[in-house]
C-alpha cells in the first residue's frame, strides 16, 4: 500500500492506528445452522443459570489427539533477563484422548485418558460419571453432536439408566459447553510447554493436573441470557446475509 500511494510505511502505519484499522488480524468465526439452535440454545442456557433441584449439571467432552511432545534437545529454565528456552521441532510419541466432565455447581473435574475415542471409550466415561457422582442426584450431560454420543448401544445404556439425562449442543456451537474453558486451560497451563518422552508419562501429567484443580475448584460463571445470545447471532447473520447481498449484487 505504501508503495501504491508513494508514501512511507510508517505513514500508512498511523493511519491505520488512527482509524483503529488492524490488517494483521484475522477472526475466525462459524455461525449455527442448526434448525434447532433457539430451542437447544435455551435448554442449555437453562441448565447453567437456573439448574434443577437434588440434580447436577456436567459438561462433557473429549479432547483428542493430545500429544506426547518431546523437543528435539533439551531446553533452559527460566531466569531473571531471561525467558525460558525451548526448540521449535519436537519429537511425537504418541498420543491420548482426555473425557472430562466439569461439574457446573463446583467446577470439579471427572476425567479419564483411553487411547481412542469410539462408542466404547464413551460408554466407559459414562460408566466412570454413573460410579463417581451421588446415586441420589439426577444427572443433566451437557455434549456435542458427535456421533458416538449417540451411538445405539450408548442409547441403549442410557435407557437403562434413566438418572443420565442428555442435553445436546447446537452444531457448530462448542462454545455453549463450559468444559472447552477447562480444555484451554491444561492446554496453556500444563500441555503446551510440557516435554512429555511417552504416552504413560502425558496421561500421568494429565491425572495430576485434574487432581491438582480438584484440590481448589472453581466453578465458571455463565452470565449470558438466551435471549441475549440470540439477539447476538441474529445480528451476526444479518450482518453476513447483507456482505453476502452485497457481494452479489
């Protein structure tokens, strides 16, 4: 642009600073189509604002492909006027699958680390949820659309368990399960530094990281209204349905 207009580009630079204009920048963004989102957006909203009595609210998911990362030599510590070291290639050594679920009321974790991430692994973290929650308390699972979340045999137990109540996500609307807070948290926290030499090593970091939050939880505070977040994404289509005519035309 600097050299279009014949000027310097610390001129272009102040202008755009001084319009609040930041090229640099890309959002992304992924806007429901769900023709349900209204009606599952208000459930959910719902359950976190206002929870059912003698029943608990958990938000469930899995974080895949977490990886046993190993740098290729070794790093430095950090000191005072200096940062800590470490190279940019690594070394993979396999990876693990985290299912968490985040108690709502208390912010308490369940996890457990399985090698995949089928039906079946499913099926054992509801058995882990089912034997480490209250047999007193009614169970509302906050989940996405994955297909194994719904796979027949996982219906088929959940129908036998009638305390276990499933309560969906719109797609493309992880934001509305509260556990992708835990997820970003042990990644910044715990994964992405780490130096992890084997899978054993990755998931027994894991299992101490969620003990260690056990040790003091603290919940996440939903605040938004469902007509406050709908509003929103009606203004977010309008916005997109007229760049889109615009475009056209």
């Amino acid at each position: 642009m600097a050299a279009e207009l014949a000027v310097s580009p610390s001129t272009v630079m102040r202008h755009w600073q001084a319009n609040g204009l930041k090229p640099h920048l890309v959002r992304g963004f992924k806007v429901s189509r769900d023709p349900k989102f209204a009606q599952k957006l208000e459930d959910i909203v719902g359950l976190y604002i206002s929870p059912p009595e003698h029943a608990l609210v958990l938000c469930c998911d899995e974080k895949t492909q977490v990886q046993a990362l190993d740098r290729t030599q070794p790093g430095l510590p950090m000191k005072k006027g200096r940062a800590q070291t470490m190279t940019h290639d690594y070394k993979r050594n396999g990876t693990t699958t985290l299912f968490a679920a985040l108690n709502v009321l208390d912010g308490r974790i369940i996890g457990q680390c399985q090698q995949r991430h089928t039906h079946v692994e499913w099926l054992r973290f509801l058995r882990k949820i089912d034997r480490e929650t209250p047999k007193d308390k009614t169970l509302h699972l906050i989940a996405d659309n994955y297909a194994t979340h719904k796979h027949p045999v996982v219906q088929e137990w959940l129908d036998r368990h009638p305390r276990l109540h499933m309560h969906f996500t719109p797609t493309s609307a992880s934001w509305l399960n509260m556990v992708e807070r835990f997820f970003r948290d042990i990644t910044v926290n715990r994964l992405r530094r780490g130096v992890f030499t084997s899978v054993p090593e990755l998931v027994a970091a894991i299992h101490e990281y969620v003990a260690h939050h056990n040790t003091k939880p603290k919940p996440f505070i939903w605040t938004k209204s469902a007509s406050d977040i709908l509003q929103k994404v009606i203004r977010a289509n309008d916005r997109l349905s007229s760049k889109q005519n615009a475009t056209l035309h």
